[in-house]
C-alpha cells in the first residue's frame, strides 16, 4: 500500500484542525499558515521536520526511539517566521500547563534558497502521526546520557539552536487524533497502545513530567530551591528510623514538608519527580573518596496509591537498568536493600550535606547508634532491645537453658548479627526478633523469615566447620512481639521457619 501524501497545506490543516488558511484569500497563507495548531478536543497538531528528527537505537528495548526539538525561537528566523515561533511556543505551553495532548505529522521540507530557515512544507505524511511525549532534562538526564541523545542533535543541526528547545520522544498515538482515518482505525494505530517508553501512568503522588515546563530561569530556580529545602528534609527522615526500618515519605507527604501547597492548602505533589531528580544530580556531584557509592537517597519517596504504590517514581528506571523488567516482588527487596544502604551510611549524610554548603541536620542520640558502617539512622529502637534482652533472659522461650553460653548481637562469619544467640555442647539455638516497631512496615516480617533461613544455613556451616567430628543441633526462630500478619503465616510453614509470636516483653 502506498504511503499517503498531502501536498496541500491548506488541505492539511483544513482536515486536522478545521482550520481555513485561505480565509482572508490566497495570498495570505505565508501570513496565516500555524507551524501548529489545536484541533479538535484541544489536541495540538504539530509540524515535525524530517530532517530535524533523530533517530536512536536503544539495546535495552531493542528498538529504535525518535526525538525532536521544537518550541523556542531561533536568531535566523525572519518576519513571519519570528510570529510564527512565538505562537507555536505559546501553544506548546498551554498545551502542557493544561495537560492537553500533543500529535504530530512529519513534513518534508522544500528549501527556497541556502538559508536553513527559508523553509516551506513539501508535503505531509499523513500515515507517520506521533503522540509526542514530553522529556525533561533532570527526570530522564541518564536515559538521555545513556543514548547520546545530544550527540544525535549535534550531529544532525547546522543552523543555530533553538532557544530554549522543548525536547520530546515520538512516541505511537493514544486513541483519536485530529486527522485520523477510518482506515488507520481499522488497522494502523490501535487504541491506548502501551508504549514501554512513553509515560506509564502514575498515581497522583508521582511526579508528572506533563505539568511543567521547566526551561525559563524562574521555573529552573524553583527547583533549584525546592531540592536544597528536600534534601535535608530526607536526611532528617533517614536519621530518625529505628531499627533498620525505612518508613518511606508519599509524594504528597514530602510536598506537606516542603510547604508546596495548592489553592486549597493541600499538598501540591505534581512536579516533584524534578525536584528529586536535581537531589540525585546534587548527591552525586558531591566526591568525598569513599570506597562505597552513596546509596540513593531519593528511593525513600513512593507512590502513596495505585498500582506503583510503595515505590519510587518512573525515574528510578533510568538510574537501575533493567528495573522494568523485574516482577512485583523483585523491586520490593531491590528497594528494600537500598534503603537499608542508606539507613547505614548514618551519620555521613550530614558530611554530604556540609559538602554542598548546606545546614547539617540535628543529630540523633548517640547511645542508640551502630558504629559499624557509619551508624544506621536513629539507631536501635527501645522496643527492640527489650525484645532482645527478654528472650535472652527466658532462654526456655526457645527450648535453651539458663546454664548455656548466651550472647545479644552474636556476630556471624558471615558478617552478620543475630539478635540472640544460645549455645551448649550439643545445640546453638539462634534467633531473630522483632518488636511491635515492625507494625509499621509488614515487609519487615517478610524480611525476618528469609533472616532465619540465611542464618539457619550459616550457623550450620559454622557448626560444622567448629566441630566436625560431632557438630551440634541448630535451630533457629523468629521471636514477634506482634501477631505474625496472616499473609505471611504460610510461607513461614513453606519456609520452616520456627516462629514465636505475640510474646510480650514484661514491663
């Protein structure tokens, strides 16, 4: 089948957007002719160049991604063109303040003489429509370093740039569009496609990229400020956790924190994927020679509701190649592990906030730390200790004896701690405990099963390698001060893994 092709102008808007460009007569439509335009339903009908579109192979989906520059004004452009630029720009702005859908058609070009500006459209290709997906530079700047994008543009543009350029990924259309065909319906462009590289719809907590434009230099400042006010507001939350538990901030949770109110005095999230996406770049321009990265931070604010609820922003996937990819439960431990990363580094992130010329934030007690691994936020919680000291002094909880060796926090060859640890010549008996703080964050007692079994594993190595001749007995429980959640009762039977719950420290 032969590609379509639209010679007219005047037909091409006329069909699009309604749009009569011969209104006043002929020989205005140099005057009357848009670069865009908005069609039916608000949707804005772009003209997209084809030679100032790049194309980029992407390994990761193994695909090949379209992007285009436009919006902006550019020093070349003379009469018409100045009124022109101006008014595409002003669409381009409404269109994202208004979150109105942006469509365009690729255009060959036809030059009139040398100057890359004195342009007109050849024709249109009315089969190559594109849904256009606004990129932000802060929220997706790796995925644009990882594919060179820049370079693509470089390579391709001769006249100047575009002043600033609005920077977007072609991507297929969603539903209707202004000029679509009973045949394209049939069999072109299919409704609601899933584009794994278009936005994936968040919750209202997550960060928008749609929202704002963030170019000019009052809305650059704004993040600006808004990240040095966010990063110690993060520290302060990871300094205050207790016993390696990471509470995690909503998106609306940090924008109350932040002050960043709407009209009605509720919290205003929209836009903050920016915000955090500028800590990153902040956190990791700062080099104090440490063997280990500095763990990421902005990972400890999720998505409050939806199907992403619990988890980071669709940045995160940028920065943790192949995280898409990963079911449910993966990112979960993924996410679980790095916030046990950054409730170690302790007291270091106040170095990092000295380093940026920032305000270090109020210490946590000092009693309550780890030292191991620079402290671990505000150390260990009073219910926690309890537990411990209690089970250690009732060893017949566990099936052990006051005679045996007892120890709280036995270190492991493995580098690990086990919070009780009971010992005879014939059986080590381990166990992990966790008090009512876990209530906060269920995941915990997921966590503590698959503590068991490692330690199961570890101490029976040890046993074996202390004593090879008559190894002891070991055996290993998991000691709750709550009732264990009812979705986690069978794998715990899956697991075999011995647990005591509901076991009240006496007061």
């Amino acid at each position: 089948m032969n590609e379509r092709i639209e010679k007219s102008c005047h037909e091409f808007w006329l069909m699009t957007c309604g749009l009569n460009t011969h209104a006043r007569g002929k020989g205005y439509a140099q005057l009357d002719t848009p670069w865009n335009a908005f069609g039916s339903d608000d949707i804005l009908v772009c003209t997209l160049w084809t030679d100032e579109i790049v194309s980029v192979f992407d390994p990761l989906g193994a695909k090949v991604r379209k992007f285009v520059k436009i919006g902006g004004k550019m020093k070349l452009w003379k009469g018409p063109a100045v009124k022109h630029g101006a008014q595409a720009d002003q669409n381009l702005r409404r269109a994202a303040k208004d979150r109105l859908r942006v469509v365009g058609y690729e255009a060959e070009p036809h030059f009139h003489t040398n100057e890359p500006d004195a342009r007109s459209v050849k024709y249109f290709y009315l089969d190559r429509a594109h849904e256009l997906k606004r990129i932000f530079d802060f929220s997706e700047a790796a995925m644009l370093e990882r594919l060179r994008v820049e370079e693509a543009f470089g390579r391709m543009r001769q006249e100047g740039p575009l002043q600033p350029a609005y920077l977007y990924e072609l991507v297929s259309p969603r539903g209707d569009f202004p000029g679509m065909t009973t045949a394209q319906r049939k069999v072109g462009i299919p409704d609601e496609i899933p584009d794994q590289n278009d936005s994936n719809e968040e919750d209202e907590d997550a960060d928008d990229d749609l929202v704002l434009f963030a170019q000019d230099e009052h809305e650059k400042a704004s993040t600006e400020t808004y990240a040095k006010r966010c990063l110690p507001i993060l520290i302060a939350h990871v300094l205050k956790q207790n016993d390696q538990l990471m509470e995690t901030l909503t998106y609306k949770e940090l924008a109350g924190s932040l002050g960043r109110l709407n009209k009605h005095g509720e919290p205003w999230a929209r836009g903050l994927g920016h915000v955090l996406s500028r800590v990153t770049s902040m956190i990791e321009g700062v080099d104090l020679n440490w063997s280990q990265p500095i763990p990421y931070l902005t990972t400890i604010v999720v998505a409050g509701q939806g199907p992403n609820k619990g988890l980071p922003g669709i940045g995160v996937k940028e920065r943790w190649i192949g995280y898409e990819q990963l079911i449910l439960a993966e990112k979960r431990s993924k996410l679980a592990n790095e916030h046990e990363k950054i409730i170690r580094f302790g007291d270091r992130w106040n170095e990092v906030l000295e380093r940026l010329g920032l305000d270090p934030v109020p210490a946590v007690d000092s009693e309550n730390k780890k030292n191991a691994g620079g402290g671990w936020g505000g150390g260990e919680s009073e219910q926690h200790k309890a537990l411990k000291l209690f089970v250690k002094n009732h060893p017949e909880l566990v099936g052990a004896d006051a005679s045996w060796f007892s120890s709280n926090e036995y270190v492991l060859r493995s580098g690990d701690e086990i919070d009780v640890f009971f010992k005879s010549d014939d059986w080590w008996i381990g166990v992990e405990v966790k008090s009512a703080v876990s209530d906060g964050l269920e995941r915990d007692y997921e966590r503590g099963l698959y503590q068991v079994v490692k330690y199961q594993a570890v101490l029976e190595a040890q046993a074996l390698m202390d004593c090879p001749d008559k190894p002891p007995q070991v055996r290993v429980f998991l000691v709750l001060e709550s009732l264990l959640p009812k979705k986690y009762v069978e794998v715990a039977k899956r697991l075999k893994v011995d647990v005591k719950d509901n076991i009240k420290p006496l007061t």
